[in-house]
C-alpha cells in the first residue's frame, strides 16, 4: 500500500499537538518508578525501549499518582508534588529524543486504593467498593474534599507542562476515582455529584476546568474515559456520548476511550478493536479526534480500523509490551 494512501501513516492535528501518524503507544503500568514515586533508570530504559524509532506518532505514559491518597502501587511514577519535575524532565527528554510526542496520564485511584499502599483512608464517590481495588469500603469524599482532588488535578497538569512534556492525559477510566463517579455503580450519591450522567460528570468537568486554567489554552488535554462497564446497571453508550459532548465542549483535545468498571477488557470480546463500537458512536457526536485501544496486534487490522472510520487514532499496547519492535515494523509494512 502506497505511504500516500495509508489511513495509519497519515499526520494528525488536535488542537496544537501534530502527530506524523496514527499509532499511539496507550498507558500501561510497569510498576517500575522508585519506592517514593521518584523517574527511574529502569522506567527511563523502558520507555527509551518502547519508543524507540519513533514510529509512535504519540506514547501515553502509564498512570502517575496525582496525590498520596490516589496512588495505586508501589513502583507507580508521582507527579504529587514539584520534587517529581526532575525526573519527570527526563522522561519527557527520553520519549521526545526518539520521535515521538510525550503525555503524562494523571490519576487518583479513588475507592481502588489500599490503605497499606498509602497509609490513608480509602475514599470514593460512596461506600461502594472498587473492583479493580483489593475491596476496601472506602469512605465518601465530602464537597471540600472533592475541591482538595481537582485541585492536586490542576497541580500535577502544571508539572507535567513544566517538565516539558506534550500534553496531560486525565484518566477517567478502568474503576479508578473519576470513573468511580461517572458509574451508577460506585456512585451512589445524593448531592449534586451524584443521580443523572450530568451530575455524574460534574467532577469530570471542574477537573478539566481546573486543568485547562492551570495549563493554559495552547496546552493538549486528553480525556481516558472509561465509556461502558458492561455491568448490569453500570454506565452505557448513552453515558457516554453525553460526557464526550460535555467534553469536548470543556476544552478536551483528544477522547482516550476505553472500559469502565471491568478495565481495559471486554467481557466475551477479543477481536481487534473490540471498543470499536463506543468509539464510532463517540466519533459522531464530536469533532476532536478519539482514540482506540483494545486487541489490536497488526497494523492491517489497525489500518482497516481507521478506513472503517471507527477512530482517528489507534493505540496498541500489549503487542508492544511483548515485542519493542512491534510499531517499528508495523510502519514498515505500510510503508511497503
């Protein structure tokens, strides 16, 4: 296939970040930071690694706890506080010295973490245990409490912009805090965070505000969000067209879709793109572009993705991890 024509190799604009293709390297956990959260040779090695040749037009780094309460593991990367920057500068350096343009996602693990990780209290949306954490009750945060969280949101934005990195990922996703909220499931409040999709995604939209203030207009922002849990009684396709609007409307340059409560997988599906559907109803209602991400392991499959018009962005993560040469490859064939 003629490089002009590929769909795959294709340059991208959203808002101020230009990409050269369509493959995104998507945030996956290595558990490989210091103790105290601090960049490390080993997490600078693997990105170095994952990155290399710049055939990812974009590489999402893995979740990095936004503030104490919100941190999922040890080995997990910080952006808590400014003694990160350093560290986080490298980074940064290491996945731009390859080619590729460099986001930071940025999380609070909510009712998902554990009391003996953090030494804190668990806290969620409402008393309703995460499961994607080791099933603590968590306790509800209060109204203050929840301006505390957007402002560590806004905080670690700021540093991740400081550092010099690309842009910010919010994660939205996979059963941590904000998702916690966005699902019917885990959010069993009263207040005004709490009944319709609306009010569901209130803390989404004061996070994005806060973010988007403390960044500045030229900064990218993306959004994981975690559209479906595929749970009974969970959140739906409905939810999530509703919250992508409401996003794109706050400022989002960029929509990570995802799974809600049951993570990156989808029960019973393991074809290529098995998010496909969300991504193509999430795609109509919105003009920024949408990221797709989910079993993906050939640049065909990823190639007819894109043609099909299920997404503007393909992400593929687990091929990667089992081959550092996968996208390198994948762009050759293309170029072919």
């Amino acid at each position: 296939m003629p490089h002009s024509n590929s769909h795959l190799l294709s340059p991208l604009t959203a808002g101020t970040l230009t990409l050269h293709n369509r493959l995104v390297m998507p945030p996956m956990a290595t558990s490989k930071a210091e103790v105290d959260g601090e960049v490390s040779a080993p997490l600078l090695n693997y990105y170095e690694e994952k990155s290399q040749g710049g055939a990812f037009s974009l590489v999402i780094t893995e979740h990095c706890f936004i503030a104490q309460q919100g941190k999922n593991r040890q080995g997990q990367p910080s952006v808590a506080d400014d003694r990160a920057l350093e560290g986080l500068g490298r980074l940064a350096a290491v996945i731009q010295a390859n080619g590729c343009k460099a986001i930071v996602q940025i999380n609070h693990v909510g009712g998902a973490a554990s009391s003996s990780a953090t030494g804190l209290e668990v806290v969620s949306a409402s008393n309703v245990p995460s499961p994607m954490g080791p099933g603590e009750i968590p306790r509800p945060l209060t109204v203050d409490e929840l301006g505390v969280v957007v402002g560590q949101f806004a905080a670690a934005a700021r540093r991740v912009k400081e550092a010099g990195f690309d842009g910010v990922e919010i994660h939205a996703a996979h059963g941590y805090l904000l998702n916690q909220f966005f699902s019917p499931l885990t959010n069993q409040r009263t207040d005004e965070y709490g009944g319709d999709v609306n009010s569901r995604i209130k803390l989404h939209l004061e996070v994005i505000a806060a973010v988007r203030e403390a960044v500045g207009d030229e900064f990218p922002v993306l959004v994981r969000l975690g559209a479906v849990d595929y749970l009974e009684g969970g959140s739906t396709i409905a939810d999530a067209k509703i919250a992508a609007v409401a996003f794109e409307r706050a400022g989002v340059d960029i929509l990570d879709i995802t799974g809600g409560l049951t993570g990156y997988v989808r029960p019973d599906h393991t074809e290529p793109g098995y998010f496909a559907d969300i991504t193509e109803a999430i795609k109509r209602v919105v003009s920024i572009p949408v990221i797709l991400t989910g079993g993906i392991t050939d640049a065909l499959e990823a190639e007819r993705l894109l043609a099909e018009g299920k997404a503007d962005l393909i992400g593929v993560g687990r091929a990667l991890l089992k081959d550092s040469e996968w996208a390198q490859r994948a762009v050759r064939e293309m170029e072919a």
